[in-house]
C-alpha cells in the first residue's frame, strides 16, 4: 500500500485537531504542539512556485474578513480524505494585521485526480489557529462547488503525484461553533491549491469496481 507520510498526515492531524475543538471531551491529553503551530510553516513549503494558488472568500458573521490571499502569503497542502472518497484542500494566511492565522479547510465528495466536476458536495472547517476556535458547517449538505478541476502537475514519484486542485463554491448554511451561537457566512469562495495523492489513491474507483 503506497502512502503520503507529509502532507496527508498534517492534514489529518488539521481534521483531528478540529474535531477535538468541536467534540471535546474525548480525550484529556493535549494536542501535540507540531499539529497546528508548525503547520502554516510546513504548508509554505507544499505550495506550488509557479502556479496560481489564491483564496477569495468573504467572511461575515462571528468573522469579518475579506480574504484575498496568493503567493508567499498563503499556505497550502491537500490529500485525499481517509477512504479515498473525497479530496481535503488546506488553505491558510493571515487573519488581520494581530498576527492570527486563519486555516480553511474545504472537503469535496469527488474522487481524487477526476479532471473536472460540477455541483458537488462540500463542507467548509474555519480554525483561528492558537485560539482554539473552529466554525464548521458539519456534513456536505450544506456548501456546493460549483465546479472543481484537478490538473495533474509534473515533478511527482512513482508513488507521490501533485495536483492543481482549484474551484469556486457557495454555502447556504453558515460555519458554527460548536455551541452554535456563533456563526460564519461564507456566500461564495475560489481558490486554488495543491494536493498529493498516492498511486493507489488515484486507483481508487479501479479498485472498488
């Protein structure tokens, strides 16, 4: 089985992390500190040189922001999600000018490596990294991708393949915290970044068929 030690599993640990902001409680011990602090540095180094990564995307609500994020300011890494079901694409810059980081995370119910699709599922994770605050609009019914294009890109492995991953979407419901009296609305976003994916990742529909 070929896997993606890097990027895959920071953005696991991004999932993980959220997930235990949202659902506490599972466990007492603290996050490793590698998980969220260190990962803009890392993602940094994951972006694409000379490829058009950005992140457009107005923020209301609990988050008043309008994001306008390329090159050197952005930060950027994508995977395939665990059952190789779905592409996450990680995408993170400044949040204001105190310093603070905002991640987002945009899961797509599309296979990895598919050329182009329309009208599909998503669901959107905002993280204010060190304030341990996570919105989420929780399930993929509540945000759409208008369209999606993942353009393979040269420079990979026999087990590694990078990918252009960009697309434009909308959300009908807005990002809530966990105790739902704080919401983000994300009316419409476009970005444009970068996944691996593992030979195996990319077989996927080969192998269940």
């Amino acid at each position: 089985m070929n896997s993606l030690p890097g990027s895959k599993q920071r953005i696991c640990a991004l999932s993980l992390l959220a997930a235990g902001i949202l659902f506490g409680g599972c466990s007492r011990r603290p996050a490793p500190p590698t998980s969220a602090s260190s990962a803009p540095a890392a993602a940094v180094a994951g972006c694409l040189g000379t490829q058009p990564v950005f992140l457009r995307a107005q923020l209301r609500g609990a988050l008043e922001a309008d994001l306008n994020w390329s090159g050197v300011a952005l930060a950027c890494e994508g995977s395939a999600r665990p059952n190789g079901e779905g592409v996450r694409i990680s995408l993170a810059g400044p949040l204001d000018s105190s310093g603070r980081t905002l991640r987002m995370l945009i899961g797509v119910a599309t296979l990895p490596g598919q050329a182009s699709a329309a009208a599909l599922p998503a669901n959107v994770t905002l993280i204010i990294e060190g304030d341990k605050k996570v919105y989420a609009t929780r399930g993929d019914d509540k945000c759409t991708l208008d369209s999606l294009t993942q353009q393979a890109l040269p420079g990979g492995s026999e087990y590694s393949h990078p990918y252009l991953i960009s697309g434009r979407g909308f959300c009908v419901n807005p990002a809530s915290s966990l105790d739902e009296h704080e919401h983000v609305f994300i009316n419409r976003f476009d970005f444009a970044g970068r996944a691996d994916f593992s030979t195996d990742e990319l077989h996927a529909e080969h192998h269940r068929s």
